[in-house]
C-alpha cells in the first residue's frame, strides 16, 4: 500500500541532487538589518536602550521588534545603509536555514531522487517556508491517489515561529497538502539547531516509519463511513461555528448565521465533490478539509502562509479531540 525505494542513494549523491536545485544566491530570499528603536514622549523623540528593530533591507518595512542582544543569524556579511545613513551589517536567517536544512537531508536516510524544491514568504518577509517533495518516499492508496512525503523548513523574523523542520504530505491528484494528524517533527528549536550526522539519520529513518502508518491510518479512513450531517457538523466545528444541540445540521446550513460564512459553504460543497469522487468516508472528508487550507480564499493579500498555518492547525486540532472520533 505504501511505497518506500529500499536502495537509499549515497551521501554524494544526496549532495549532487540538492546541488542540482540551485544556489541559494539565486533565490532571492529576503534579508535584514537592525535600526534603532525611537518612540515618542511628551513630544519629544528617545531612543530605547534595550530594544531594536529588525528591517526588511529590501523594501525597509519594520518586521519586528526585538531585545537589543537578539541575532537573526549568524551570518552578517553584506554592509547596508539605512535610512538614516547608519551602516549596518545584513543578517541571512532564511539563507542560513536553508544551509542546515540541505545539510541534514544530505546526512539523512532520506531518498532525494527526483526531489524538488518550493519556497514561499509572507508578511513583508516575516515568514518563511521551504518544502521539499520526495517523491521516492510515498504513500500509494490505489487508483493513481498518491501521497509524496514532504519535508517543510518553517522560520519567521516576526516571532510567529520558531525554527521548525517537519514532515508533510503533497497529494498528486489535487496538489493538497496533506496533514499529519500525528505530527512527525524532526527538530523545532528558538535558534538554528547543531547538526548531528548520526541523529540526522536516525531521526530521518524514524520519520520515514511513521510516514508509513500515517498512510496506513488514510487507508482505514477509506473504510469509515461519513454521513452528511456528521460532515456538516465537523465542518463546522473546524470554522469554530457552533451548531445548537437540538439543531439538525441540515437546517443549521441553510441558517443566516452559515449562509453567512463563505468558508463553510465552501467546504460543504466541496465535502459533495470529494464525496462523489472518494465516497462517502473520511478520507474523502479529510480531503475536503485539506483542500480548504491548501487552496481556499484568504481574506488579506500576503497573509497566505499565515492563514493556511492557521486553517492547518484548526483541522489538526478538532480531528485530534471529541469531533473526529464522533464522526466515525
């Protein structure tokens, strides 16, 4: 059912495939510099002693605001001149992400063939995401409804995240990206973590089993049934819309209060969709679920890493507690 290469290329030949994805350089990530913090009393302009804040050197939007002995990175090579004609040195956080995590996939146990590379910002550059699909490790539930693992780096400048590498899922047929109910987290770390070749790879070969029984959960989801008002009320239960006791969900969803909401609407309709595809269970739901937080509307422009993170968690978090289980 699910499919792993046994034959695990070597370590030179991980480096060779990553390699093959390009410089760094040539991503164009975004990089920053400190300024001072100024604020304002009775009128009058002071300069915080123990406060600075971290700039987008590109477009020279503030990201966020820091202790005055907090690093980005380590790195700080590249001289810019701010605004006010003070020198500072640039800080490559996403740059030097991206180096640890490419070093840990070429000590891992991980098959890079065919891996391909995505990376995504947000919020003036105070997110960051880098998704690498590994084809080679996936999970196969038949008829062409195939899983490739993926491998997601997530960094932020604003505070929002930590230093977060985990493992995910790339859906071939819809392009969802598919959650782990149980989350496979290989390192989350305040700072960019120490490499350890040795627990690289035994970190790397435990993810790749639990990748396993994850698509083992999806294929008995197949089997469990799914009812149209279970679905409606689990839906709503991931949007936060409360459905009174003595209601029938059927009557709730033609109700102002879910007429309302676009987003239920839209998950409802696509519940229809991916059950007249999958059938009436809950891998078919699952994917209505996913299919919302990989592709549906946001609201605010450049907020989309933020929203789908949101969406995510809000799926993970009901399908985790009492919905789910009551949904069977």
């Amino acid at each position: 059912m699910a499919n792993v290469i046994e034959l695990s290329p070597s370590r030179n030949q991980r480096l060779e495939t990553l390699n093959a994805l390009g410089s760094h350089a040539d991503l164009q990530l975004p990089h920053f510099v400190e300024s001072p913090c100024n604020f304002e009393l009775n009128g009058k302009i002071f300069q915080s002693s123990d406060r600075k804040i971290i700039v987008n050197a590109k477009s020279g939007q503030d990201v966020n605001v820091v202790k005055k002995g907090y690093k980005l990175s380590k790195q700080s090579d590249a001289l810019e001149t701010n605004d006010e004609g003070i020198i500072t040195q640039s800080q490559f956080p996403y740059h030097e992400g991206l180096q640890t995590v490419e070093r840990l996939l070429v000590e891992s146990s991980f098959d890079l063939t065919d891996v391909s590379r995505i990376i995504k910002t947000s919020d003036n550059g105070g997110k960051f995401i880098a998704s690498y699909t590994l084809p080679a490790h996936n999970i196969d539930l038949g008829n062409g409804d195939i899983t490739n693992m993926e491998v997601n780096f997530y960094n932020s400048t604003d505070g929002s995240w930590s230093w977060t590498l985990f493992i995910g899922g790339h859906r071939m047929m819809c392009a969802n990206g598919m959650l782990m109910i149980d989350p496979i987290t290989l390192y989350r770390s305040r700072h960019t973590p120490q490499l350890n070749p040795e627990h690289a790879k035994a970190k790397t070969a435990e993810a790749i089993n639990k990748f396993l029984v994850e698509g083992e959960k999806w294929a008995n989801w197949k089997k469990d049934r799914i009812t149209d008002r279970q679905a409606i009320k689990l839906i709503a239960d991931v949007l936060s819309l409360k459905i009174p006791n003595d209601e029938d969900p059927f009557i709730f969803k033609d109700s102002k209060k879910a007429l309302a909401n676009q987003s239920f609407q839209n998950l409802c309709n696509q519940w229809v969709e991916e059950k007249n595809t999958l059938g009436d269970n809950k891998w078919a739901l699952f994917n209505a679920l996913t299919h919302w937080s990989t592709h549906g509307q946001v609201r605010k422009e450049g907020t989309l890493i933020e929203t789908r993170d949101r969406r995510e968690q809000s799926i993970i978090k009901t399908l985790n507690k009492h919905q789910w289980s009551k949904a069977a």
